[in-house]
C-alpha cells in the first residue's frame, strides 16, 4: 500500500548521507579519540534529558485526544514508564559510567555547550510556538534518524573496544524503541499530509528542520570534541538535567 509521507522520510534521510558525516565516520574508521567522544556523549547527555520537555509540551497541542495519546505513550516511556532505572537520563548516565568511569557529579561540573542549548532551544520553538504539525515532523524525524545512529553508535562503541557488547545500554535499546516513536509521530502526520496543500508544506518544513537540526548537532560536537569547560555556575545548566 502506497505510503507516501513514509516515502518522503525516507528519500530525505537518504538524502542526508548521515553516515558519511565526520561524528559517525571518525567512529567507524577509529580516529574518534575515546576521551573526545566521551566527552561529546556527556553533552549529548543535556538533549537526551531535555527531550521530553518539548514532546510534552506538543502533547498539549494536538488538537484530538486519540492522537495526543501517542505521544503521551513517547513521553511516559522517555521517563521509563514511571521506572527510575528505566529513565533514558538513567541509561545514559550508566553508558557514560561504563565508557569512562564518568560520575552524575562530573556531568553537572560540565558546562553546557552553546551546541546542545541551541538544539534543545530550537526543539522548544518548533513544538511551542510552531503549528503542532511542524512540532511532530521536527520530532518524528529525531526520532526516525536516531534510530539508525544508535546502531552505528552502539556498533561503534563496541567495535572500537570503549565497551564490550555485553555491556551496551542505552543505543541498544534505541535502535529498535525509536522506529516505533517515529511511527507514533508519522501515525498522527499522515492524514494532514494526504490532504497535501498548506498541511503538507508544514510537515515537510518540519522533517527538513528535524533532519537538519539534529545533524548540525552532531556535526557542532564533532568539531567541539576537544573543549574542556568546567561549569562555572550551580551544575544545572539552567535545565533539569538529573535523570
């Protein structure tokens, strides 16, 4: 059966090439310095607790329950489903134990890259202040393209020995739960994008923004893997960022 807003993600996550990009090819070929992509992973560490804030703020706008219900489901399971050591911050937290012996205590000592607030300032816009159509497309497509970077990111974890495959978290899981969160999001998209006109434009607005912004990410840690900035202020970032 004809699918076409599945078509249109998937010709533009084609298009990206995104495993050519450095982040992911430095990994693959091995000239990722461990220490350099630790301390990308305690930044990356910021989005991943900052995530669901916007995706509960969209819920709020979807207009039907029976769609908003989807993404509240996103939003519980990002919290692990009321389970603490289920919460992605958690999970994430154990990885960067596991990678380098890295402490909640060291995470809250880093600043925050101007990067990572950039990206988690432009998810708050989109689903904020944006039309909840341009919200969901931003969020369906993170979530469309984190899925294939958590498996080239767990591959290359354990193929460049920072951890033994027993030991993955995390981007074990991601790589399977994000496919079915992106289909959440396409889910409540499809009908306002089969009636094509203005509804159609927003939506490819949205999953050209979500590609873009979520690759710019990680082209900006890339190029900001050596920076070392102790957090001069409290350690909170001025976000939430305990798991």
């Amino acid at each position: 059966m004809s699918d076409p807003l599945r078509d249109r993600v998937e010709q533009l996550v084609a298009a990206q090439n995104a495993s050519a990009t450095p982040y992911f090819h430095a990994l693959e070929d091995g000239s990722f310095a461990r220490d350099d992509f630790v301390e990308t992973q305690i930044q990356f560490y910021f989005a991943v607790v900052f995530f669901s804030r916007p995706m509960a703020a969209l819920a709020a706008k979807v207009p039907h329950a029976e769609q908003r219900v989807e993404i509240l489901r996103n939003v519980w399971e990002e919290h692990g489903e009321g389970q603490r050591s289920f919460m992605h911050g958690t999970t994430f937290l154990e990885l960067l134990r596991r990678l380098g012996g890295i402490t909640p205590q060291d995470v809250e000592a880093r600043a925050l890259w101007p990067e990572v607030r950039a990206f988690n300032t432009v998810l708050v816009g989109a689903c904020v202040l944006d039309e909840y159509l341009v919200g969901a497309s931003v969020l369906g497509m993170i979530e469309r393209l984190f899925a294939d970077i958590s498996t080239w990111i767990g591959r290359g974890i354990v193929a460049r020995g920072f951890l033994p495959k027993s030991q993955l978290i995390h981007y074990d899981l991601h790589e399977k739960l994000d496919h079915r969160h992106s289909d959440d999001f396409f889910a409540l998209l499809r009908p306002a994008y089969a009636r094509g006109g203005q509804d159609a434009y927003v939506i490819e607005q949205g999953l050209e923004l979500g590609a873009y912004v979520f690759l710019r990410l990680y082209d900006d840690l890339w190029r900001a893997r050596t920076r070392r900035v102790p957090c001069a202020g409290h350690g909170n970032h001025g976000l939430h960022t305990r798991a």
